[in-house]
C-alpha cells in the first residue's frame, strides 16, 4: 500500500539505535468499515478478542489485524475506543468490583477514570507492523524495557523540551497508552496491565508507548543525535568504583571553570565555526581572517598534541601499542582510525587522551589572543564543534553549509577517491543540514568566491553591529 512516509527506513532505523524485540505497531482507528477492505494482507479474528490479542498477533506473529465491535470479547475494548456505549454493568461498578476493586463505588470512579474515545466517531480499527508500509497510522505503538523507554523519552525532549507525564489508571493501559495519545497527541507511556500481560503475551520486562505517528522522525531525529553524543543502547556499566573522569563530557565535570578559561575577565568574542567535510571551512575563515579575525584551529591543535615527545601521543602507544606509530615514530591516523572506528569504548578512551590537551592549548590561545586585543572576534575553527556538543563555549556559532552531493563531489575531487567512496565517508558524520538548527549564521558556500566573500563580509559586520549595540 502506497504511503506518505517510509515507514520501513524509519523502523530499520530505530531498531538500529534501540534494539527492540518486536517490530512497532502502526495502529490506525477508521471512520468506515469498509476501509478495511483497502488495506492489503488484513486479517479478521475467527473468534472474538480482546484488544491485548489483537496486538499480540501483530507483535509476535507479524500480522495486519482488522476488527469492529463484533470482534471484541469485551465491551471494556470497545468501549475505550468508542466503538460503543459503556454498558451499564460497567457504569454502576459492578464490572471492575468482581476483580479489581473492593466496592462498586470503587468500580464506577475506575470506570470515570478511563479515558475513552468518542462514541460513534469510528467504525473499525487496524494494526499492522509498521516496518511493511501497511498503511499510514495515527498513532504507534512500541514495546521495549525501560532502560530502551528511558532513552526514547530523552529523544523527544531533546528538541522542544517538555517534562513528560504518564498515567495509570489500573486495570487498562489500551486507555493509558492509545486514548491518551488520540486525545493529547503526545506521546503516552503505560505500565502494560495484567491483561496486556496475560492475554497479550506482554514480558514482564515490557512497557508500551503511544506515539503520534508524526513525532516518530522527531524520536529518531533525537536518538540519532544522542547517538553520536555516546548515550546509546545497550547502557554500557562504568563500574561502581572506576574513575569516571574520562567518561563524562568536559563540561560535566567542571563548566564554571572552563567557561571562565573561555571567557575570563575580557571582552572578546568567540564565534565557532563549523561545517561538513570539504564544505569550505578553510575559505571561509582565511576571508574572516583578512576582515581582522584571529584564528584558532583545532585540526591544528589536534595534531600538535600528538606529536612525537608529547605526553598526549606516548599515552595514545602505552595504551594501544606501537603499532599505531609509522616508521618515523609520529601517529599512524589511519591505523589509529581503523582500531577505533566502530568501538565506543576505544574511541572513548582515545578522546581522554587528546581531548584535555586539546581544550588546554585551546584556553592558552584564547587567552593571549585576548590578552593582545581585548575586543577581539576570534573565530575558532572546530570541524566537529556539534558533535563534541561544544556549542556552550561560544558567543554565536557559523554553519558554513553546501548540500551533501556538492560534498561529495568535493571530497572526491580533493582527495582523489571516487564518489561512491567519498559517500561513504560522509555517512559516518553527522548530516550537514542537521547542523543548520544550532547556527546563528549561515554561509552558503555553493557559488562562487564572490558570493561567498559577500555573505562572510556581511556576518561580519552584523557581529561588529551586534557587539556596538550590546
């Protein structure tokens, strides 16, 4: 079935990042029940289920389930997903009290406190694994252990930070998780019932997720970038007792300080400045560097500190051997490259070396560079200033930006590789339209010199306006 979205590449995806155990869920409520006559490979129950059934056949046995009000065991299904009126037995208590609580009063505030959909606005509902195209859902449904959940609640707060609510209202966590997600469209997180649990096949590590189907790209979107910041899944241990200083971001362990490294008692002005590979970093400073900005390179500084006789490059052997060190004893990178890409937990241990001496030197130049000019606009050129999640050391942050096939054309011309190759490399860095959203300013670096050198000229003078009016 044709859809809007590609709802395979974005499954194949979170699973990628989350590991889940079974595929998501699209879930879709229909206004006609002949719109289930549409959508392909749709299965009717033989008997009738409940709404725990159901799910679980599309969880665990990868089917398009279909139903209406005469495939539900229970009106406590229907119900919730308005596809009837609450019975009367249900509303004065006396449904809940037979099991759940201990008085048909107890039975009708349970009853009051289940959400529920409007009755009479659907006829049907479908579910379908989200990975096949099914069709387009309203909302999704993803079942995972909390440690998987914890880490999908910290994707969709990381753009448009929002405390998340849940919910539990007993004995019913379809309301919990698929109502309250029709209803707010936020995303709704339930602890499975004993239904879910019993007839639903639900683990006992499990909990569900109700999630707009338009915020699934932005839970990706959030988990990606977490990715690359190192919170991943499966939670690697630290060790109760192991040094942690070489875990934590720089800035965890010690911000006033640095910030106070960065910024002192001076009036400079940091602008970082950052783009993809062969996106024209090194044009666009060499222009900001004739209009009167120094420059601080931290490509540069990354290979000083390896150098031979530096402290950086003799823990760099003593921890990964001599066989990192070409014939004239200087760093082999791409050795080094080739150990470390791929294993976190090496490349951690990399950046413990490289990454203290590299902010000192950063702090030294800041500081004499300031120490000469009190006003100065120093740009620092940092490649993967995003990525490092450093944006919090400066005052304004330049994206230079080209679309990626101009990058890839670039980089192949420059290093004499062939596209596909140049390609390659470009998918393990983050996507330079990505980068747009934390920019204060924008080069286009697409069109000529010229073109380019306007645009520079005039951030320039919008930084010199800004700092005049501040």
């Amino acid at each position: 079935m044709k859809t809007e979205k590609d709802w395979e590449r974005i499954v194949r995806r979170f699973e990628r990042l989350l590991r889940l155990k079974s595929f998501p869920v699209a879930f879709k409520m229909l206004e006609s029940r002949k719109e289930l006559e549409v959508i392909p490979f749709l299965r009717r129950p033989q008997n009738k289920m409940t709404m725990c059934q159901m799910i679980n056949l599309v969880r665990n046995f990868d089917w398009s389930v279909g139903a209406e009000i005469k495939d539900f065991l229970f009106a406590s299904c229907s119900s919730i997903l308005g596809l009837q009126e609450l019975p009367e037995s249900h509303r004065d208590g006396t449904f809940r009290n037979i099991v759940w609580v201990a008085t048909k009063e107890d039975g009708r505030k349970f009853e009051r406190s289940i959400p529920r959909l409007p009755v009479g606005r659907y006829q049907a509902l479908a579910m379908a694994p989200l990975v096949y195209n099914p069709f387009d859902p309203d909302i999704v449904l993803i079942y995972a252990n909390p440690a998987q959940m914890m880490l999908l609640v910290n994707a969709l707060q990381f753009v448009d930070y929002e405390v998340m609510q849940f919910f539990c209202v007993g004995e019913s966590s379809c309301a919990d998780a698929i109502v309250r997600c029709y209803r707010d469209q936020k995303a709704s997180l339930a602890l499975p019932c004993y239904g879910e649990r019993c007839y639903g096949h639900t683990q006992d590590d499990e909990l569900v997720m109700a999630l707009p189907a338009a915020l699934m790209e932005k839970a990706l979107s959030g988990l990606e970038a977490l990715y690359r910041r190192g919170v991943r899944y499966p939670i690697s241990f630290a060790g109760a007792s192991c040094d942690l200083t070489s875990v934590f971001p720089p800035a965890y362990l010690g911000l006033e300080e640095m910030m106070k490294k960065v910024k002192g008692d001076g009036r400079h002005f940091l602008l970082g400045v950052t783009g993809g590979i062969a996106s024209g970093k090194s044009t666009v400073s060499k222009m900001l560097g004739e209009l009167g900005s120094p420059l601080i390179d931290f490509d540069l500084i990354a290979r000083q500190v390896v150098e031979p006789g530096t402290s950086g490059l003799a823990r760099i052997v003593d921890y990964f051997g001599r066989q990192v060190l070409a014939e004239d004893g200087s760093l082999d990178r791409k050795k080094l490259s080739d150990i470390v890409f791929g294993d976190m937990e090496k490349r951690k241990k990399l950046e413990s070396f490289t990454h203290p001496p590299i902010y000192e030197e950063f702090f030294r130049q800041t500081a004499a560079i300031a120490a000469r000019n009190p006003d100065a606009v120093i740009q620092v050129a940092v490649p993967l200033l995003i990525e490092l999640n450093l944006q919090y050391l400066f005052d304004k942050i330049l994206v230079i930006h080209v679309p990626a096939q101009i990058q890839v054309e670039r980089l192949a011309q420059r290093d004499g590789i062939s596209e596909a190759e140049a390609a390659n490399i470009l998918k393990a860095q983050l996507p330079i339209d990505e980068k747009l959203q934390f920019a204060d300013f924008v080069v286009d670096n697409t069109g000529d010199l010229a073109y380019t050198k306007k645009q520079v000229a005039k951030i320039w003078n919008d930084l010199q306006e800004g700092r005049l009016a501040s």
